[in-house]
C-alpha cells in the first residue's frame, strides 16, 4: 500500500475493537481512520462518532474502504470475512486466533495467490510482537523452543489465587469485569485460546502446521486446594503454558497443560493479565518477551502495529516452511507430570512409566510419575468431565 492513507472497514466493536478506536482517537492519526463498522446489534448505544453497519456487504461494497481489520468472536464468520476480503485483494489484520488455527494453511495460500497480505500478531500473546520476531529474527535452524504464558486471563486468575488467596469463581468474575476473559470463558481456561495461539507460533517458528485436534491440551478449571498446596509445598507455581519444542532427531512436540513453576523461571513472575515468551536457541540460548496479554487498549495497540506494518507493505513470508532441514510432528517424547484423582479407576487412567512419588488419603491422591505424550493425547477425551487434575512438573 506503500504509505497511503487507510480507510478501515471494522468488524467488531467489542473490547479489542473499541480499544483500537480509542487507542487512534488518541494518537490523532491522519493516516489511519475507521470508516465503518460492522456489529451485530445496532440498537447498542457505543457513545462514539463513527457509522455503524450490521450489514457485511454495507463494508466490502465501499469502493472508499480499502482495508479490513477483523475483530470479532466467531470463527466462522471471520473466517467468511478473511477470506472474502483476501479474494478482493484487500489486506487483512484479523485477531481471531481460533479461526487462524483451523484455517491458516487455506489462508497462506489466498495471500499468495491473490498477493495480499493477512497480519495477526495481534492473535497471539495481545502486546507482545511474537509472531514477527519469529519471522524476522528466528528464521533458522538455531531456534529450539518456545515456551510461555499465552493467555493473560488465565494467568490473571491464577495470580489472584497463589498471590491474594482469592478462589476461582471470584478471580474469574473479576477478570470478567476488567475486560480480560474472554465472553466464554472455558476459552481461556480450558486452554483452548493457548492451544489456539500456540498452532499459529508454531507455523512461524518451524514452518509446521499441526491441527488443534492432534495436539494435547488440558486447563485449569478442575484445579482445587490440594493442587495449589502441592505447588506450594514444592516451592512453585502453577501457569498455564503453550510449548513447542523441536528434538535433536528434528522432531517437535506442542502441548498446552498447566506447569508447575519454580522460582528461577522467567514465567514464575509473571503475574496478572500479562504474557510471557521464553524462546530458545542453539548459541544465543533464552531471551524472554514480556507484556500485556489481555485488554483492549494493549491488543487494540498490536492491532494497529499491524495495520501500520501492512500501510509500508509487511507481508509475512513463511520462511521456515520452506527449510532445507524440514521438521516433523512427534508425540513421542516422556514428561514428568503430576497427577491428582479421587478414584482408583480414574488412577488407572493414565499410563506411567515410572511412578517417583505417590500420595493416598480418603479426600484425594496424586501420582509423581513418567508418561509419554502421545499416552496422554491417546486419553485426553477420557480426562474430560472428570475430577482430576495433572500439571508438567518439569525437571529443573
């Protein structure tokens, strides 16, 4: 687009919408406005100066609007959205990550073959530029791991729980007031938006596409008392963290499940709606990226950062999907994980190599032990509904 001005068809004025109208409003940009807005409720008085439209062919038949930002909670209809406006040749920034995670590979394709460009920082990790450093500055084989908080909801609510002692259904109702939890909240903290946003840092970062379905996933919603005790007797803390890692063989497993933290990470401290990436490599070893990972003005901020990106012509290039030295999806690598049940029948519902601690009373038990990661993706749809908990206990 090579610098000119941009007039902005929005969908979405909720949270991240309105703070990106805020955050322009602010900083009086000349380069940038939004000229329509789609939602779905025109009835809603949004206290703002800007026509508003629950119409989709009310933006995309506006031969003034030449830009598309996508902010809306529906996957279905962002991805009818992305792909319409692709198919027009008009840049995109969308922010939704669950859309991107089961559609990406369709998209990269419509970027190509129409020359557009589609930018999503804003998906993964709110303020933090994760995505284009990957591109940028990680774009070889010397990359190992990336590893982090991915979901400023759920990591404010576990830092309300382990700092102020407050419990769950009060910490997710404040987070809900805040802005910072998502309208279903099972999104952030059954590990569903991490998940989500982990497939996408994964394509950046080893140039692999792997599908929602195939990877392991587990939340914190069935955390009680005796798991935060355990971490607590064990001089941790309990986050919730996506992780991709590639194997010396040129292996990569991804997993998103709580971890059991100690005190001389770099994600140990962080705390509230923040988000924290520790991303590793062969010879410059770890370097960490910390910011705001909820809320509307930070998102709405990353927003704009990619709308200004794609003003100068930023395109994303997938370099590492074209690697000389191509990686593959593994699940079969062994964790140390922690693991507490009820029932002898739920106690036989996880396979362990090798059992290193052991806990029984009448209220509930734990197993310390060994598994193999594709022997959890095997039962993940049996640990559902149940009342149990299990976290990485990660060997330090």
């Amino acid at each position: 687009m090579n610098g000119k001005k941009l007039n902005i068809g929005l969908f979405g004025f909720g949270t991240v919408g309105s703070g990106l109208y805020d955050v322009l409003k602010r900083i009086g940009s000349k380069n940038v406005e939004i000229k329509r807005v789609c939602v779905r409720d025109l009835n809603k008085d949004r206290g703002v100066n800007v026509e508003f439209t629950n119409n989709a062919d009310d933006i995309f038949n506006d031969p003034d609007i030449n830009f598309i930002v996508e902010l809306i909670d529906d996957a279905d209809a962002a991805y009818d959205i992305v792909k319409r406006a692709l198919k027009m040749e008009l840049p995109v920034v969308s922010g939704n990550k669950k859309m991107l995670a089961h559609h990406i590979e369709e998209l990269i394709e419509l970027q190509a073959r129409y020359n557009v460009a589609l930018l999503y920082d804003a998906s993964a990790c709110g303020s933090i530029p994760v995505i284009r450093n990957l591109e940028e500055y990680y774009d070889n084989d010397l990359l190992v791991s990336v590893k982090g908080i991915l979901n400023g909801s759920s990591n404010f609510i576990l830092s309300k729980i382990f700092n102020e002692n407050m419990d769950y259904a009060s910490a997710l109702k404040l987070a809900q007031d805040l802005g910072f939890a998502e309208s279903d909240p099972s999104l952030d903290f059954d590990g569903w938006d991490s998940l989500f946003k982990l497939v996408i840092l994964t394509i950046h970062a080893f140039g692999v596409y792997v599908a929602p379905e195939n990877i392991f996933r587990y939340g914190i919603s069935t955390m009680n008392d005796a798991d935060i005790r355990f971490a607590e007797e064990k001089q941790r803390r309990i986050k919730l963290v996506g992780h991709v890692e590639k194997l010396e063989d040129g292996g990569m497993y991804l997993w998103v499940v709580p971890q059991l933290i100690s005190r001389d990470k770099y994600i140990y401290s962080v705390e509230d709606e923040f988000n924290g990436v520790v991303i590793k490599g062969r010879y410059y070893y770890k370097q960490f990226m910390f910011g705001r990972g909820a809320g509307g003005h930070p998102t709405g901020a990353a927003v704009l950062s990619d709308i200004t990106a794609c003003r100068y012509d930023y395109r994303y290039e997938y370099k590492r999907m074209n690697a000389s030295t191509p990686v593959h999806h593994t699940n079969d690598v062994t964790h140390r994980i922690y693991y507490r049940y009820r029932t002898e029948e739920d106690a036989t519902l996880i396979h362990f190599s090798k059992v290193r601690e052991r806990y029984t009373s009448s209220e509930w038990c734990y197993i310390v032990g060994d598994v193999k990661l594709a022997d959890l993706v095997a039962v993940k749809d049996k640990l559902a509904g149940k009342d149990i908990f299990l976290a990485a206990y990660p060997w330090d």
